[in-house]
C-alpha cells in the first residue's frame, strides 16, 4: 500500500506546478528566507533530476546486467540531488559538492573479493553532504567499510546469507505503523551486553519507549510512535514484507541510514564495471564465486528501494 501511495505522490510532482508548490512548501516548512523565489528558481531542476533519476532507473531496469550498477548509480545521484534541493535551496555551494565523496581501493588481480572490498569516505562531496542534511548523519561510524557489511545491512539480503553462512544477519522486530517493538533475549547473548545496557544502547534511535514487558524469550517495547523507513539505521525497513529489521549481532549495528550503504555499494559496483572490465566479465559469464549472487540480488533490490527510500523521503516532506 505504502509504495503506491509513493508511486502516486512521485506522478504528481512530475509537472512545473506542482513541483513549485511542493518545494514551497518545503521551504516555508524549514522556515528558508524567501520560499516562493527559491520554489521559482528550482522547480525545473528538482523536477529534471527526479525524472532523469528514475529514467535512470527505467533503463537500468530494461538493460543487460553489464551496465545496471552505473544506471542506478546515477539514477540515485539524480533523485539524491532532487531530495537535498528540498532541504537545501542553493545546492551546490560549491564545485566540491560535485564530486562522489567517496574513493575505492586499488584492487588486487589475484584473489579478489568483492564481499571484502572496501570503500572509503571522503571528507567533502556528495556522499557526506547528503548523509548530513538528508539524514543528520554527521559523524560516521566508520572511514572505511566492507562491502560484506554494507550488504548485511538490507533485509531483503537476510535469506541469501542465511544460505550462504547458515545463520541470518537481521531480525523481524516490528511491522509497518505497528507501535510495539518484540526483540528476541538471545540478541543481548550476540550484543554481549545486559538488558539495561542494550536498550540504552538502542534507545537512542528509537521514538520514546512508553511501556516495556520482559519474558524469558522476547523484549517487548510499546512506543510513541511508529519507525519509519527513513529513520537511520540499526532499523532496517523491508519493503515487500512492510517490516523492520534489527542486526541480530553488535558487529553489524550501525547507525547509518540504508540509502547510504547502497550509495557505498552501488558507487563500487559502477567503478567496477567500468575499470575492472575482466573481472566483471568473468563474475558475469563464468559465475566463479559467492560474489556474483549477493551482487545478482543487491542489483534486484536495489532497482525498486532506492526509489522508495527516497520517494518516501520526499513523500514525508509534504506533511
């Protein structure tokens, strides 16, 4: 229901008019100095950006899987970019704005793994400009990440580890508007931490907690309000299922929203396909290791929940 709710709102934004009235709206919303001269001035670009970006999209999803990573890498750029002029009106400041935020690796020839690649922050560009005034995430928990971690981060991945390491990343914690919170006492043994610790540790990220029952299998927690699937990680939101997912082990909390690990993760893959065209070639044709299912699935997911996230995203701005 949720998605074509969004659906909806995205088809009404596709004209001048109505983009204009959404950014003011925006604008008056974050109490920015002059809202119907900013609408004015953007209304063509932020509707440019969000139709190239699901373009993007579109053909991504009707292309050979040889060229998908940099089709929906910079369909994700296009509709980040249509997100942050709502919040931020005379996007870019500068030209350091422009550019990726993020940096790769040098690769190795032999025994390359994509699941233990890394990518690494950069202190100015895209990447930390659009985690900060999109997600109010400010300092990151990390300056390098695996690739591994960033997929272990997506709910719709949960299965697929489960078939590869035999046990899942994430847990089913609460459905779509249901206020209550059910986490199973076996993730404090993976956390390593006492009851009291943990929900200290949790709560942080949490609406207020207004009742709590403990049992002997499950912490259940009553809430103010319901997560929603722009909230930053450890809560992690499964379309498909309308459901949120917890790590169920403490090396795989992170507090970074999901649209940013997918950014990580698609910014790696688009590099890859682009310079490392022999490895890539061989993942796609000669199918040699573990890499190529986890990339198959991250690319299938990928194809429809960025545009949610971040529909979602803009579709919360109208409130």
């Amino acid at each position: 229901m949720i998605e074509k709710d969004i659906e909806l709102f995205l088809g009404y934004l596709t004209s001048a008019h109505t983009s204009q009235k959404f950014l003011d709206h925006c604008y008056k919303k974050n109490e920015v100095p002059n809202p119907s001269k900013h609408s004015f001035e953007n209304s063509y670009r932020f509707l440019y950006y969000l139709q190239h970006g699901l373009q993007f999209f579109e053909s991504g999803n009707q292309g050979n899987v040889t060229v998908k990573p940099i089709m929906y890498f910079y369909g994700m750029v296009h509709l980040l970019k249509a997100c942050i002029l709502t919040q931020r009106p005379k996007y870019p400041e500068n030209t350091a704005m422009l550019a990726h935020g993020v940096s790769t690796r040098k690769r190795k020839k032999q025994d390359y793994s994509f699941l233990q690649d890394e990518v690494k922050v950069q202190f100015k560009g895209l990447f930390p400009y659009f985690c900060n005034h999109l997600f109010h995430v400010e300092q990151f928990p990390f300056d390098k990440t695996n690739m591994e971690q960033l997929l272990a981060t997506i709910p719709e991945l949960n299965d697929l580890f489960y078939f590869h390491r035999g046990q899942k990343v994430l847990e089913k914690i609460s459905s779509f508007q249901d206020t209550t919170v059910t986490i199973p006492i076996t993730v404090l043994d993976h956390y390593h931490m006492t009851e009291s610790a943990f929900l200290t540790k949790i709560s942080n990220y949490l609406p207020k907690i207004i009742n709590k029952n403990t049992s002997a299998t499950k912490i259940e927690l009553t809430l103010s309000h319901t997560l929603s699937p722009s909230s930053q990680g450890p809560f992690y939101f499964h379309v498909a299922d309308e459901a949120f997912y917890l790590p169920i082990k403490r090396h795989h909390f992170s507090i970074t929203h999901e649209v940013m690990n997918h950014y990580l993760l698609l910014y790696n893959l688009s590099m890859i396909c682009r310079y490392e065209t022999e490895w890539w070639g061989d993942l796609l044709y000669t199918l040699p290791t573990e890499d190529y299912p986890f990339i198959k699935q991250f690319l299938s997911v990928t194809a429809t929940k960025i545009p949610f996230l971040l529909g979602y995203f803009l579709y919360q701005q109208k409130e």
